[in-house]
C-alpha cells in the first residue's frame, strides 16, 4: 500500500487525484456514492494486503519486551494482523465503519458483502486501478450515481468509514490516549514519519 508523500512513489508525485475531504463527504449525497463505489473496488486489494518485515520486526520487539506500544498513522490494519498488540491508531482503521449518527460501528468485510449483494453489476468492474493509501481507487470514467449505498441499520444515518479524512479531527479520546502513552515512555522509536505537520 503506497502512501501519500514518499519522493517518486507516493500518491501526490504519481497522480493528481487527492485524498476525500470530510466535509465534502458530509455534504453530497453523490461524493458518497463516489467514495463508497472506488471503495468497494479498492477492498480486495487492501483487504488482502500483507504485513512487510518491518511490521513483523515490530511485533518482535514487541514479544521481546523492547516496545511497549505502537502508535501508527496507517488505517491498513498491518501492525494488528502482524501481531502486534497495544497498537493506537491515530487516523482509525479501514476495517471497521461506523455511523455518523449512533456511532454505531459494523465490520467492513461484512459491508463489503452486503455492497456486493446491492451492486451486483459492479463486481466485474475495471482492476486497471491505483489504489490510494486511504483505500480509495483512482477510476474516473466510471458513472457512480447507480451505486447503492445503504445507510446505518440501527438509525438510518450516514455510513463512514472508520478513519479520520483530511479536514477532520482526530477524537480527543484518541490524542489523550497517544499522550498518556507518551508521557509514560522513556524512549521513542520514529520509524517513516517526519513527525511535521504540513
Ligand atoms: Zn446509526
């Protein structure tokens, strides 16, 4: 999964396409569509995205004794499934979704499912795609205003996925949770993150 600033590789050098803003996504019904439909295309690819030797290598150390916590930008689930544990991930994670309204929150394979049954006629779509770190997909000459998006089942709300989108807040629960950690550590271990904002 690539990311958004890596020189050569990352999404803003390869492609002009940019990552959803939240408000937008709050705001039209058709962005939605949009989203949910590059989504549903994208999730086979991140779904089954293996951890790397660093992930691993961190779980190690972590087993060892030698790391105490992760705290990670990614929202591609990889720490977790390369075992690690006490993992804090401050953006969320692709895996989950949750409603706007209730909070109420659904597995994502599950939902990808229920898309499937609702848009049948999508499942043979283009796989010419470039799938964004967010697990968007960059597909423009598709026509999204036939793709079915079902809102919350407990409420009828909007259905986001679990991360936090650019223009959003990370919740404060999650910034009090990341500085209690902190303030508990002796050391801190920065692996591919300048740790700027910009
Ligand atoms: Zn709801």
């Amino acid at each position: 999964i690539t990311d958004y600033r890596s020189k050569n590789i990352g999404l803003f050098e390869r492609s002009k396409t940019r990552p959803i803003q939240h408000q937008e996504f709050l705001n039209s019904d058709a962005t939605r569509k949009r989203y949910w439909a590059r989504s549903f295309l994208a999730w086979p690819y991140i779904s089954s995205a293996a951890p790397n030797y660093n992930h691993y290598k961190l779980s190690f150390l972590q087993n060892k004794g030698y790391l105490k916590h992760i705290i990670t930008q990614n929202v591609d689930f990889l720490h977790c499934k390369a075992g690690s544990s006490n993992v804090t991930e401050l953006h969320g994670c692709l895996n989950r979704i949750k409603c706007l309204s209730c909070g109420v929150k659904r597995c994502r394979f599950e939902f990808q499912l229920e898309l499937s049954y609702l848009n049948s006629n999508w499942l043979y779509k283009s796989t010419e795609m470039q799938v964004a770190p967010d697990g968007d997909v960059n597909v423009e000459d598709i026509n999204f205003k036939d793709f079915k998006v079902p809102n919350c089942r407990n409420c009828n709300g909007i259905l986001q996925p679990g991360v936090v989108f650019f223009g959003d807040n990370v919740s404060s629960d999650v910034v009090n949770e990341t500085v209690n950690v902190l303030e508990k550590s002796d050391s801190v271990l920065v692996l591919g993150s300048s740790l700027q904002v910009c």
